[in-house]
C-alpha cells in the first residue's frame, strides 16, 4: 500500500524519548489522527517483517488480517469522536499480519495520546504496543493439555474403584464433568444387536436441573449418523456443537435451549474397533473446544473402552465363577428330625474365583444322614474340578451308611483321576447321624487329615475323631470311624482351616485354642449362633490384615434338649 498523499506525517505528540522507544523489545507503533502510522520502532523488523521507514505514513489495516480492516475504520473515527476505544486502556490477544503474509498473535496495549495545545489536530493521538504473544499461547496450551491428561487420570482412578461396568459408567460421567469444568454429561450405549446407541444416564452438576433435556434423551435411541452422539459414532472421533439451539446436527435443540445449555461435545469410548458407547457433555456457557481438548478425550474414549471391556469381562467371570461356587455347595440344608443345622461359606479374598471348601448333608434312606466336609488343596478351577468329583462321590458312596466307606471311596477316585496328573490331596470330614432317640444322636465319625471336630458336652468343648491322612495320598488308607455320642444339649461343629489358620495384621493365627475360647462365651448357643459367631469373628481378625483370607466353611448340629 503506497504511503498516504495527505502530506507530510506530522511529528508525534507528547510521546518518550526516540532513543528510549527504539531500545524497547516491545514494537511500539504511534498512529495520528487519520489512523496513519506516524511512528514505529525498530523492533517492529523482529516482530512482523517490516522495515520502520516502510510503514511511515501508512494506515494501520496494513499491520491487520483482511477480516478485521472493514470494522476498524468505524471503530477508529467512533474513537476519535468520543475518546472511547473498546480496547483503549487494556492488553487484548489479537492477531497480526507478518509482511510475508503469515499471521501471529500478539498483545496487543492501546493507550491514548492527549495533542499538545497549538499542534495539529490531527496528530499522533494513540499508541499501541505489540507483543508476541506465541510463547504465552504456547503455555496456555501446554497447561490445559497437562490439566486435561490430569483429569483423564482421575478418570481412571475412579473407573479403577468401580464394582462392575455399570457403576463405572456413573463415575465415568460424574468424574469427567468435575474434572473438565463441564455441566452435564449423558451416556449412551450399543445395544449390540439393533445398531442403535440408546440413552443410558444423565448427570447433572450439583444444583442444576436439566429435567427437559433428561425427558427428551431418555428411552430414546439414536441411529449411526443421528445426531451429536450418533455423530461420534459414525466418526469415531469427538464432535463438536458450539451452538445447541441453532445447528441442525443436534436433534434436541428446543430442550437445550429450555435447560439453558449452549454448547456440547461428544466422543466415542472404544473398545478395541468397536464403539461401545458415546459419552456427551454439555456447557451452559458458549466456550470453544480446543484441538487439545478434543486429543485428550479422544484418547479417553479409547482408555476408558478398555478399561471397562476388561472389567465387564471380569464380571463375567465372577458371576461363572460364583455360579461354579454355588454348584459346589447345597442350596439349602435338609431338615434332620430331631436336629439343628446351619452353615456358612466365604470365599477367601485372593485372585482365585472358586475356592476349594465344600460341605454336604444327604438324607439316606433309612433315616440316617450323611455330613461331609471338605478342603481341596488349591484353589480355582482345577481345585473345583476335585471338589466336585469328592462331593458327588462321596453321595454316590453314602448308601453304603459307613463313613469309613465313603472317604475310602473318595479316596480311590482321586487317586485314578491324578494318576497321570499334578497330586491335588483332600482332607475331609465325613460323619454318619443315626435317627434320634431319647438318648440323643448316635454318630460314626472318620476324619482324613482334617481339622477334628469339636464338641461339645456338660463338661465343655473338647476335639473328637482320629486324624488319617488326607485322601488322594495312599491308597491303603483305612479311615477307621470313630463313635461320637450326642446326647440331648450337645453341639457338633466341623470346620475348614480357614477358621482356625485366619491371621491379625501381626500374623497371629485365631487357632484352635482361640475357636475353644470363642466358642465358650455366653450365648453361643444353637446351630445357626454357632456358625454365626464363628463366621463374624474370622471376618473380624482379617479386618485391616495384611493377611490374605483363606475359603471358610463352617457346619454345627446341635442335639435339642
């Protein structure tokens, strides 16, 4: 652009020392009152490419993007008018035109110059002061970027403390609403089978109702392609609605604009190539979506599908594994004439799923019953594997009404299923209760490496049985029974080394003396107190233990007076 023709450029007014201004770093431009350039320092060639002498005289749009020269001279001449400048008096990031052509950003300070009486009226009458503002936009995002990476670990870490896929979702959304200063997040997830993401949950910040847009999301469901959620889903990356109530891709403006929420984002959570669900968030303030932001969630999305992928696969393998547990187990104890009986489970608290205790009572048909214990060694599903082959031979065993007969039977089957496998041993319990007369129960008793009973009579708790050793070791084993007297007010309690082995943080065991001690106190009397009383003491002495719980089973009978 050639220099101005209105003459020569007056000199500044009223402005620092030339020798001060050409020493500044910052580029200092003065312009008069026609919006010419009047002065400008050196430092102006390191800033925008231009040399000093080049700009003399030239209007100001010449330093301003092609977008901005049509409202600047408006806004010049009202300034000029009335002294008042939108920008006058404060630092404001704008964009600069280079001489190359290229743009940057700058600070840029306006400040107003007062004429020196008796000078040209048209004289120097603002200064502005430029500034790259490159390395502060550099760290702003640099910032953001860490805030944001920052949110998406908690993210994680909430995810990480989630029971199931389900209440993971719900701290998914909570989290990342507090995290990135959003209003209200929405989850939608694949049905899997009709190709449609169906709304799943709205949360809301604390305070805020968002009943319109809540109405008009739930049960609904959305094709790919449909709307912002639907959107993310086809693209497989976030998208952005800056504007809820006007733009046509987002199909729920009318309850937008209800709630007062004005701009919103979504994006994909994926587990591995699948879309698994959409989460959206959404701002009653109107706010840009930086690239940054959009990375970061994007990277989310594709963490978070995992994550939830594997804790949905964990699940499923909980509930099998709970299932299996289940099958182990009697879905409820028989009624025994004459008898009280109760029992109780817990698994332990490693990484195995299914334990290896197991306990039993089976009716036969001439009015005995058959009590089995047992304890594999090892857990998981091999040691399930046992424990299934012991329970189911030990009922096939029990017609014979010889508890003897029934660990030797056992025995033999775990013998011929190791015989080209790894040695998994039982030890077990196994007691025969003849019908009850007046005198009380009689009971044959055989005991394969098993914790021994204990019982208890007028004089106090004392162990029963003769110990052998554990089946699946020596196929001579004999198991010998023992007679066990249970007259009218004693009690008969069998259990799993997981009562007796439980450790406190400093490694001390409940152990046998201290189930004796416990089962003495006042009030323990009855089955189902019994089991109770011991089950919540061991829960006790492993709270805050450094030390793993083992798999618990505990059976008492109890002889009524």
């Amino acid at each position: 652009m050639a220099p101005n023709s209105g003459g020569p450029v007056p000199p500044p007014a009223a402005l620092p020392a030339p020798a001060l201004l050409e020493a500044l770093p910052d580029t200092v431009v003065v312009a008069d009152g026609l919006g010419r350039i009047a002065y400008v320092n050196p430092s102006v060639r390191v800033l925008l490419g231009h040399e000093p002498e080049d700009l003399m005289g030239r209007p100001l749009t010449v330093l301003m993007p092609e977008r901005f020269r049509g409202s600047h001279g408006a806004g010049f001449s009202r300034f000029r008018r009335t002294g008042v400048g939108e920008l006058v008096g404060s630092t404001t990031q704008v964009p600069a035109l280079r001489a190359d052509g290229h743009e940057i950003p700058i600070d840029l300070t306006l400040s107003r110059l007062e004429p020196v009486p008796g000078t040209d009226p048209d004289g120097a009458v603002v200064v502005a002061v430029l500034r790259d503002a490159s390395t502060t936009i550099l760290l702003e995002r640099q910032l953001q970027v860490s805030r944001y990476l920052a949110a998406t670990l908690r993210v994680t870490a909430a995810l990480t403390e989630a029971p199931d896929a389900d209440v993971a979702f719900e701290r998914l959304l909570a989290t990342l609403c507090a995290e990135l200063d959003w209003d209200v997040a929405a989850l939608w997830e694949s049905d899997g089978t009709a190709g449609r993401l169906r709304h799943a949950g709205t949360w809301t910040a604390p305070g805020l109702d968002v009943g319109v847009l809540h109405a008009g999301s739930a049960g609904r469901s959305v094709a790919r392609g449909g709307g912002l959620p639907g959107l993310a889903w086809s693209s497989r990356a976030p998208v952005v609605v800056e504007d809820l109530w006007n733009d046509p891709r987002f199909l729920r403006g009318a309850e937008a604009r209800a709630d007062g929420l004005r701009t919103g984002v979504a994006f994909p959570v994926l587990g591995g190539d699948t879309v698994v669900a959409v989460c959206e968030l959404f701002s009653r303030q109107s706010r840009p979506v930086p690239a940054e932001l959009l990375d970061v969630l994007a990277h989310a999305g594709r963490q978070i599908g995992q994550f939830l992928g594997r804790l949905r696969a964990e699940s499923d393998v909980r509930h099998l594994a709970d299932t299996l547990q289940r099958s182990l187990l009697p879905s409820h104890l028989p009624a025994v004439p004459g008898l009280d009986l109760a029992a109780r489970f817990r698994p332990g608290g490693g990484s195995a799923l299914v334990g290896g205790d197991t306990y039993d009572v089976t009716p036969l048909s001439d009015g005995r019953s058959m009590v089995l214990i047992a304890d594999v060694c090892g857990t998981g599903a091999e040691a399930a594997a046992v424990t299934a082959l012991a329970r189911h031979t030990a009922r096939a065993a029990a017609a014979a009404g010889d508890p003897a007969e029934v660990l030797r039977a056992v025995n033999a089957a775990l013998l011929r299923e190791q015989a080209s496998g790894p040695l998994r041993f039982v030890t077990a319990c196994c007691l025969v209760l003849g019908p009850r007369d007046d005198s009380g129960a009689p009971a044959e008793l055989s005991v394969a490496g098993h914790p021994l009973p204990l019982l208890r009579t007028s004089t106090g708790w004392s162990e029963v049985g003769a110990r052998d050793v554990p089946l699946g070791v020596d196929a001579e084993a004999r198991f010998d029974p023992v007679s066990v007297p249970l007259p009218p007010g004693a009690s008969l309690v069998l259990y799993t080394d997981g009562v007796t082995e439980a450790r406190d943080d400093s490694g001390a065991q409940l152990g046998e003396d201290g189930l004796v001690a416990l089962l003495s106190r006042p009030g323990v009397d009855g089955a189902e107190c019994i089991v109770e009383r011991i089950s919540a003491a061991v829960v006790e002495r492993l709270r805050n233990s450094r030390y793993e719980a083992d798999d618990l089973a505990v059976l008492a009978l109890t002889v009524p007076s």
